[in-house]
C-alpha cells in the first residue's frame, strides 16, 4: 500500500508540473505571437 501512495503521489507531482509547463510554454508562445504582431504590424505602417 505504501509503495503505491508513493507512486500516486509521483504522478500527481510530475502531472502538476507538466500542466505547469505547458501554461507556461503557451504564454510565451502567445507573448511571442503578440510581439511578432506587433513587429510586422509596425512594419507596415513603416
């Protein structure tokens, strides 16, 4: 019993931070299409 809590409390650490990860790789992907926009937006008007 104590070897599966164990491993139950491993996947739901490893789940956690994947969801972390990948919050935080889809705000930088959108930060960096809102930047890019922005660039070739001014680029543009230029």
């Amino acid at each position: 019993v104590e070897t599966s809590e164990i491993i139950n409390g491993m996947h739901i650490k490893i789940y956690s931070c994947g969801v972390i990860l990948l919050k935080n790789a889809l705000n930088l992907s959108f930060l960096n299409l809102k930047t890019t926009g922005l660039i070739f937006f001014l680029q543009l008007i230029i």
